[in-house]
C-alpha cells in the first residue's frame, strides 16, 4: 500500500502542466485529488481519466486571485473525502520581460497569482490543518528565485516571497501539525512561457524549454516523494531541473 494511499490532496493550476502531471501522479498512487482552476474543460477530461483509471478526483472552477475560490475548494475536498492533508499552491504565470518595459498589469498579475494566490489558499487551510491536527503546505517557486537573471525580477520576486512566506509558516508551526515543501523546478516543458506577451523574451524563454525543458512528471514525482514521508518527516526544498540547466 502507498502512503498515499489514505490522503487528500488539493491542487492548484490543475489544468495542465506541472499540476495536471501531479493529479495524475497522486491520483495513480492511491491519493484523492480535488483539482482546480480556471479552464474547466481541461479539468473535467482530467477527472474523468483519472476516475476511468479507478482514481478519485473532484474538480471546481477555481480563480486564485478570488479568496473565495480557495475557501470553497478546500470545503469541496472536506465534504467530498472528509478531510484535507495536502494543499498543492502551483497555480503561476509568468509574464516576464525587461523592467524598463514598465508591464505594471503583468506585474500586479504575477503578484495577484504567484503570490495572492498562494496566500488564499494558506488562509483557507489553515484553520482545517489546525482543527484536524495535520496538514501539509506545498508550493511550486522555481530556480528563477536562486539564480537571478534579467527579465525575471517579479517573477522571481513573487517565487521567493513564497518561499519566504512558507519557512516563516514552518517556524512558527514547530508543534508538528504542519509540514511545509518548496518545490525548485528549472525549465520544465510546459505552456507557462508560452503567455510571455514581450515577443523577444518569449522565444528566448520557448527556446529555452524546447532545449532544456524536462517533463512535467519529474516534478510530480518530486511532489508526490515530499508528501509520501512519514508525519514526523518534513521535506522543506527540493530543486529539480535540468542536468544541463546553468
Ligand atoms: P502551465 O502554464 O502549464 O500551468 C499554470 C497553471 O496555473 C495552469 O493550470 C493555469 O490554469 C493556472 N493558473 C494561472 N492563473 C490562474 C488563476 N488566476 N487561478 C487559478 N489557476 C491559474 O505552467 P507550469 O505547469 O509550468 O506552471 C505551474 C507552476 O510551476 C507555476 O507556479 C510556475 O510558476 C511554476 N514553475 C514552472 C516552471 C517551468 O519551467 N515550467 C519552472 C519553475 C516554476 P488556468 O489557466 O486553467 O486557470
């Protein structure tokens, strides 16, 4: 039997992607999974798979911008498979491109999702992982946050204020209820640059992904090796790219 076998997962920016290939991987190794995001079409072919497969799954139209889709996907997961154990904050975008370009709409986007959106989804969990006992933070940041380079600034900006929200969670919760995972992935072959509205930045970054880029499943493995461990056994970062990424 997993040890995944018994839990609850909850996963943000489901519907394709990084957090597509972990539904799947959760769903494969026994986990129930309660997928949102905005393009529900995606999500309704993904739980359909999933339940064809012999998986559990739910989906809800959720936007991370709105504190109330958090709220009413954390309360599906509860009232559908009792609990909580897992909440997966991966929904992104990356707008990238240079400063000076002065793109404050995709600036105040990354900051709306990359990190607002994680915060819903912390405020609405909170109070179950507390009440239950138990519950695990994981989110997806990215080596842009290790390794700054230019067109990256708020990009990069948002992942480390992730990062940095999840290790003061983790100091602040040492009586064990909580666990917190930073996810690091480089370049991973998936749509993410492909919404990149400066033309020159975009090739560059498609490049990049064509080159480089690993598969998706790498990550949801990582994910689902960080949920896997015993209570008493937190994995806090973990970075996964490319073994040629500079
Ligand atoms: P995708 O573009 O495939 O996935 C992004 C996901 O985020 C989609 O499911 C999208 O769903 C969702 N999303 C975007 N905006 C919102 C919103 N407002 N509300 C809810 N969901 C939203 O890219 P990836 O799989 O690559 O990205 C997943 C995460 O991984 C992101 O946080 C990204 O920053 C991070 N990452 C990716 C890397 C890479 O190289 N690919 C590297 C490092 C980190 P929908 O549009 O249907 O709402």
């Amino acid at each position: 039997m997993s040890r995944l076998d018994s839990k609850v997962v909850a996963i943000t920016g489901a519907s394709s992607g990084i957090g597509a290939a972990t539904a799947l991987e959760l769903a494969t190794r026994g986990a129930a999974v309660v997928l949102g995001a905005r393009r529900t079409d995606r999500l309704d072919a993904l739980v359909a798979r999933i339940r064809t497969e012999g998986g559990r799954a739910e989906m809800l139209e959720v936007d991370v911008t709105r504190r109330a889709d958090l709220e009413r996907l954390v309360t599906l997961a509860v009232t559908r498979f009792g609990r909580l154990d897992v909440l997966v904050g991966n929904a992104g975008v990356a707008r990238t491109a240079p400063m000076a370009a002065l793109d404050v709409d995709d600036w105040d986007a990354m900051i709306d999702v990359n990190l607002r959106g994680v915060l819903h989804g912390i405020a609405a969990a909170l109070p179950v992982f507390r009440s239950q006992g138990h519950g695990h933070f994981v989110t997806t940041v990215s080596t842009s946050g290790l390794k700054i380079v230019p067109t990256q600034a708020v990009y990069a900006g948002t992942k480390n204020a992730v990062r940095t929200l999840l290790e003061a969670l983790r100091q602040e919760s040492t009586d064990g209820v909580l666990r917190t995972t930073s996810i690091s992935p480089g370049y991973v072959h998936t749509e993410l640059v492909d919404h990149i509205d400066d033309p020159e930045t975009r090739e560059q970054a498609q490049h990049a992904m064509a080159t480089l880029g690993i598969s998706p499943d790498a990550v949801a493995r990582a994910i689902a090796f960080a949920i896997e461990q015993p209570d008493d056994v937190e994995i806090g970062d973990m970075t996964i790219r490319p073994a040629r990424q500079g």
